[in-house]
C-alpha cells in the first residue's frame, strides 16, 4: 500500500501522483508498477504506470493521463485525493531500464506520455551526474499536452540534454520546434547517428512506438540496439 | 487489435516466477527466431494475455491469472539465456 502525498495537474489530460509507499524496495529508472482498485462489490481493475520519479527522488512519483474511456486513469486523475491509499505492486521489468554503466550515446524517443520513464532516467542521470549526455525527441500533439515541459527545458539548459520537441496537431506560430509526425527524416535529423551505435529508448503508443522502431532500422540502426515500451488502452 | 510488448506482462511474470523475467531470452519453437520476453507481441485483452513471436506472430507463450494464481504456458518459447537479473544482481 502507498499514501497519496500530494497531486501535480501536469496538463489537462495528465496529473503526477507523489506516493509514501509503506514499504519500496528502490527501483531503476525507467521500471514500472501496477496500481490495483478495488471496488466496494470486490471487483478488480490492475494497471501498469510507469516510475516518473528518479530512484534517489523523495517519494514515489506516478505520472498518469486520463483515458476517456478507462476503468482506472480517470479516478486516479479525477477523484484521488492527498491521503487516499493505493495498492501498489513493484518495481518491475528490467528491459527498459537506465543503468549507470551504460556507456556511448543514448537517444530517448517519446510518443506522448510516453515521456514518463525518460523523466526518471533523465533525473537519475543529473542526479548522478556523470556517464554519456542523452538526447531526446519528444512528439506530442499541442504545447498544451506537453508534459514536464519546464523541467525538460532547464534539464536542456543545466544537464546539456539535447531536446526536440515535435507537435502532430497544433503548433503556435513562432514555435522553435518541429512539426508533424516522428518520421525517417525527422529521426535521421536528431538522432545520435546509426554509426555511432547508440542506445535507443522508444515509448508510447503501440503504432507510434512501431512506427519510429521501423524508422530507426529503416536509418541503419541495429534492432539489438532499441528497445521498446508500448502501452495501449490496458496499458494506460 | 494493437500489439503491445512483453514489458506488459513483466507483472504477472514476476509474481509467478519470483524473478524479472522480461530481460531472460529465448527462440521461438516455430521459427527458430530469438527474441526476450520485453520483446514478444503481447495482446492483453482478452481473459488472459498471448505472447507471440515478433517475427512469425505465432502463439508462444499465455499467460492467464485464474481464481488469484497466476499460470504461465510457455510451450513455444525455449528459453535460452537467463534475465539478467540472475546474472548481475
């Protein structure tokens, strides 16, 4: 079980959970857990968030966006409260994790709320503060839905972390960023070159995560170097 | 339907087997083609989830939680190598 602590409007579809979990065993940046509800008839719902907190971060940090549609995001993004409790299962998974040792250039590629485990492994990085500067491209459909927006921006100015940012839907005039959707060209323009070998973290939406995987071979990269985190209507 | 990837079923995989098992490798009994468990095709919709290989889509792995307990088939999936967490951690 976790207590809810405090509640973070991110944007309007997507609001951060800080929890007190009465007993976490730490975890690594990029893992995941399952929130479990149960109803006062004893039916279940079980969904998977991502950790949006660094492991050496005060507190547990949920970072969830509302599904119209779903059985769990629009109470967690809705009605919780600061001091309702949570069951909670984790940490888990072990693929899409950031480890210190990793060495050469990374690039992390976020499709939306896709950016949840990215904040962590970019907080651990700083916080740690050593190993290769990442780089991340970050497609979301309006400046409004973009998440931790401020904090990506000082993170790109204090950690030198290269960011783009591209918007699909709604681009205000002057913005500096790119527009449309993660695409070849898009990828060859701000990824670490395939030569250089890097790491690639991709997460978000199954056809948006399908679609940059595909690019990314399609540029030269070697499939053993990306690795992917889809999530779905289950997922989120 | 859209696939998602083995990271979703990490969960129920865990309190099965007591360890993380996404990171743990193995080839597909139809194909031949080695994948890890974060790798498969997983479709989680239904009443319990499918893995299937991500080169050849066949079933390799259900995975079906019934009355609390969590049962794992992995009949089309040879595992080969162990997670990584049994091998650094």
């Amino acid at each position: 079980m976790a207590t809810v602590r405090e509640l973070i409007d991110e944007t309007p579809r997507c609001r951060s959970i800080r929890l007190e979990p009465a007993e976490w065993p730490g975890h690594r940046a990029g893992q995941h857990l399952d929130v479990r509800l149960t109803a006062e008839d004893g039916y279940q719902a079980q969904r998977s968030y991502s950790i949006a907190s660094a492991p050496e971060d005060e507190g547990l940090v949920l970072t969830v966006e509302r599904l119209e549609d779903g059985e769990v995001s629009p109470y967690l993004v809705d009605e919780l409260r600061p001091g309702d409790e949570l069951e909670l299962r984790g940490p888990i998974g072990g693929y899409f994790v950031w480890e210190d040792s990793a060495a050469g250039p990374v690039m992390l590629v976020a499709g939306g709320s896709g950016i949840v485990p990215f904040r962590a492994m970019l907080r651990h990085r700083a916080a740690a503060d050593r190993g290769v500067v990442p780089r991340l491209l970050y497609s979301s459909r309006s400046v409004a839905d973009l998440i931790y927006r401020e904090e990506l921006t000082d993170l790109a100015a204090s950690q030198g972390v290269d960011i783009s940012f591209t918007l699909t839907r709604e681009a205000p005039e002057a913005w500096p960023g790119h527009h449309g959707r993660v695409d070849r060209r898009l990828l060859a323009d701000v990824a670490w070159p395939s030569q250089d070998r890097p790491l690639v973290f991709v997460c978000g939406p199954s056809a948006f995560v399908e679609t940059v995987a595909q690019g990314l071979v399609a540029n030269g990269h070697a499939p053993d170097r990306i690795r992917t985190e889809r999530f779905g209507p289950t997922g989120t | 339907m859209e696939a998602l990837d083995g990271n979703a079923i990490a969960g129920q995989l865990y309190v099965h087997y007591r360890v993380e098992m996404t990171t743990a490798a193995g080839t597909c009994a139809h194909c031949g083609t080695r994948a890890r468990i974060a790798e498969l095709r997983v479709y989680n919709r239904g009443p319990g989830a499918v893995g299937r290989c991500p080169s050849c889509e066949r079933v390799v792995m259900v995975v079906v939680d019934l009355r609390g307990h969590t049962r794992v088939h992995m009949d089309g999936f040879r595992l080969a190598e162990p997670p990584e967490s049994f091998t650094t951690r």
